[in-house]
C-alpha cells in the first residue's frame, strides 16, 4: 500500500510549505535574470523565463505599508492587529501580520513564524 503524503497549499506553493515546516522561507529566482518574485508563478515576471529555481531568504525587510485592524472580521483573529506589506531584502513585498511590537513604514523587520494546529507555520515579521 501506497501512503500519500499530505501537502498542504497547491501545486504552485508546495514547496513554499514544505519549507515553513522546517522555518525556511522560499522564494522563486529566476536562473536567466536574477529576479525574485513572490508569489510564485509558471514563469519571471521580468523576462517571461520558465528557468525559475527556489532560493531560501532571511525574511529580512521594510515595511512597505501597514494598517492595524480594529474590527472583528473573522473569528480567528482578535483585534486589534497589524497587517503590513513587507519588502523583502531580495525584492518581492509580503502581505503579513506584524506581531512583538510596534513598527511603522520604513522600519526594519525580521522573520518570525507563527505555529498553527493543522497547517505549517506561517510567516510573520516582527521589528528587528
Ligand atoms: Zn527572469
């Protein structure tokens, strides 16, 4: 018998999962050019290559833009929170939540994981 393994997300961000299970943070590179994007795609959004490899990043970033929610829209989430868009030192911004602090546009932040119960890890920045 067969066991199929479990995967969480779909095809295209497997193995972005499979590396938060180990605190890794994937991001898509293209062979040909150089460039990082996030979210993953078949191909570069720079120069339309289908060469594209995963690269493992620091998660070290700038808060791009951010805004702290203060209704309660899902019953997962108790505000009030911030979610932020982070820019990534390689390139790609994020959309995250911002936890162990304050940070405002142009801050520095670092990579941090929150732990779920029935999914990997999921990504969140934190100040630097
Ligand atoms: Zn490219």
């Amino acid at each position: 018998m067969t066991e199929t393994k479990q995967q969480y997300g779909d095809p295209m961000t497997y193995p972005i999962w499979e590396a938060a299970a180990r605190y890794e943070l994937l991001i898509q590179h293209c062979k040909v050019c150089g460039h990082y994007q996030f979210y993953p795609r078949p191909f570069c959004l720079n120069c339309d290559s289908d060469q594209l490899e995963w690269k493992r990043v620091s998660g070290d970033a700038t808060v791009y833009s951010k805004t702290t929610v203060h209704l309660k829209i899902a019953p997962e989430f108790d505000p009030p929170y911030v979610v932020a868009l982070v820019e990534l030192d390689e390139g790609p911004r994020m959309l995250c939540n911002i936890e162990g602090g304050a940070a405002e546009i142009g801050d520095r932040v670092k990579l941090a994981w929150r732990e779920r119960e029935d999914a990997p890890p999921l990504p969140i920045w934190m100040p630097a």
